[in-house]
C-alpha cells in the first residue's frame, strides 16, 4: 500500500545572512505498510516523524528515494495527478485546536475536502462522516464551533473531515496527544473500529510507545531521521533490543513533556540535533554500549536479527547471544 524507499528529506534554514543550515529530518529511511495495517512510527519530538508522515502524503518532496502508493510512484507527481491521490490519503493533526479553523462550523469544516475536491452529494456525505465518528444526532454538532466542543469532541471532527473524502490511507500524528486523558482511549478504539470497517491502512505516529502495542500491527522506533528498530510490537515493546529502544520503553508510563526530562535522565548526553549529525552510529554520544572506534566510524545498518525484527546497531552484529 504504501512504500518508502531511502528516502531523505532535508531542510534548508538561513542562519544570517550568509549562514545557512541543513536539516536532516528524514536521513535515508525505508519501510512500507501493507493494505488494512498500522505502522506506529515513535521516537521523541524532534526526530522526523512528521516529516515522515508528510512524505507519505506527499506535503513535503523527498531529496533522494522514493515513495509508492498503492504501486504508483507518487515521488513527483504533477498538480493534477497529486490532487487525484490525495483524495485516497488524508492526515489527522496532533492538535484539534489549531487544526481546526475556528470560523467555521462542524458542517462547514467536514464539507470543506469535498468543495476542494468538487465531491456531490455533501449533506449526505457529512452526516455519514459524523455518524461513523459518532457525532450524533448529526443536528446537535452541525451548527457547532470549535470552541463549543471538547477535546474529544474536536478531534471526533478532524476524523470525520478526514474520512469524507473516503479515503483509504491515514496518517494518524499524534492523534491523542493534545487531548484529555479521559477521551484518549475512546479515540484509539475509534481509530481502530473505522480501520476495521473500512479496511484502512494507518501511519500512526505517537512518542508514547505504549499506546503502539494496542493500535499497531508493526512497529518503526525513529531517532534523529532514521529508522533504529523495527518489529512486532509486542515483542519489541517486551524485549526492545537497540539501546535507544530500551532507554524508551524505561522512560513509561511519563507522557511528555515530562518524558523528555525522564528520557534525557536515563539515556544522559546531548539531545539530538538533525543539524549536526553524529558520525558513525547517531545515538552513539548517548549510548551506554558505545564501542570506540567502531561505532563512530561507520553508520550501522538496519538488519534483519530474526523473525521480523530489524536492528540498527553494532552490538548485534558482534554478540549472538542476545
Ligand atoms: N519546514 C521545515 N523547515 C525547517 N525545519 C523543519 C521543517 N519541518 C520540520 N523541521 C525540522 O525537522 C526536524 C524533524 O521535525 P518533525 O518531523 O516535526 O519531528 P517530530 O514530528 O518527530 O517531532 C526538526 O528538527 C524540525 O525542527
Ligand atoms: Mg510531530
């Protein structure tokens, strides 16, 4: 359904006048997600997981690889083709605040996608679109505006704008994040329900690894633009076996923002920077297994260990008794 292949997206951010950096936010990742399945991609705030989203979407262009929906290369599509895509991948944003624009209606903000698309039969389409997130009866949220809603309630909205084009790829970013505590179960096991109905395919992307057990099928841990670990999520979350991954699942239950002191506690040193990029392995300035001369030389790849699981890291490339 959707593949990504050594794809790198870099980012160019004037530093003064004749200063300029580079971004590496996405730096050489590969994966793909079958038809009806969840990828979660996780990692801390920072380290390319949004971007990563997009270029799924095609909202950002990689520099190098490429990008498969469904068989197409989508990687330079032209305008027209683009908007044809689009219409079968959509994303939910993080925060139903400022996702949602707060001059519009719960009608107006659903129907939007369909006047871009220039979709008939609107009112019936909406009200279905509330209806499968359970915004009903329909006439007591139509009229409503954002700020006249929950947390819950609002992003119950940005699923329902996201499924009215009836799309068959989402891109979940931290869909429960911004939201209450209260309502964030409820939302995942919507999330879950609507992919079962509708056979969709899901780019779930959270910081909180605990909530991927429940929700994902496979599992891609990120730090700083690449992908480190890869696996059944079960199993990865029971035995993480790269030593970021460990330091990760240590740093639960803490969401952040509380998480990123607990997470800088435990794995200690600098916090990554997609600017200035480590040598050899990235994580090797903050790993607690730093082999010298071996893991600041070359990039390790990421490998096959067994099963399914894929590792970045030299330790399993030299022990074979984990
Ligand atoms: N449009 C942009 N221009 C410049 N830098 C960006 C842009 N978008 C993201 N970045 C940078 O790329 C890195 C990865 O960002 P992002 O994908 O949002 O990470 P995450 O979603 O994991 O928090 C960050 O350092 C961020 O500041
Ligand atoms: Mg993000």
């Amino acid at each position: 359904m959707i593949r990504v292949e050594r794809a790198k997206v870099y980012f160019e951010v004037r530093k003064g006048f004749f200063k300029r950096d580079i971004v590496k936010a996405v730096d050489g990742v590969s994966f793909k997600i079958d038809k009806g399945k969840t990828l979660a991609l996780v990692g801390e705030s920072g380290c390319g997981k949004t971007t990563l989203g997009k270029l799924t979407l095609r909202l950002v262009k990689p520099i190098e690889g490429r990008v498969f929906f469904d068989g197409l290369d989508i990687t330079n599509l032209k305008e027209k083709e683009l908007k044809e895509f689009r219409r079968k991948a959509q994303i939910i944003f993080q925060d139903p605040y400022s996702s949602l624009d707060p001059t519009q209606n719960v009608y107006q903000i659903v129907e939007e996608p369909l006047l871009i698309h220039k979709v008939g039969e609107k009112k019936e389409r909406v009200y279905k679109a509330l209806e499968d997130v359970k915004l009903i009866p329909q006439e007591d949220f139509l009229g409503k505006y954002p700020h006249q809603l929950s947390g819950g309630q609002r992003q119950r909205v940005s699923i329902a704008r996201a499924l009215v084009l009836e799309p068959n790829y989402i891109v979940a970013d931290e869909p429960v994040s911004m939201i209450d505590a209260s309502s964030r179960a409820e939302i995942l096991f919507l999330l879950k329900e609507l992919q079962a109905k509708k056979n969709l395919t899901f780019l779930y992307i959270t910081h909180d690894i605990a909530t991927a057990k429940y929700f994902a099928d496979e599992i891609a841990v990120m730090y700083l633009g690449k992908i480190v670990e890869y696996g059944n999520p079960q199993e990865v979350i029971k035995e993480p076996k790269h030593p970021y991954t460990q330091a990760l699942i240590e740093a639960i239950p803490e969401p952040e923002p509380k998480n990123k002191d607990r997470l800088r506690k435990i794995i200690g040193g600098e916090p990554p920077n997609p600017i200035n990029v480590p040598k050899g392995c990235r994580f090797h300035p903050r790993c607690p297994y730093f082999m010298k001369d071996i893991c600041d030389t070359k990039e390790p790849e990421l490998k096959r260990v067994e099963g399914k699981r894929e590792i970045s890291c030299y330790l399993y490339e030299f022990r074979r008794d984990y």
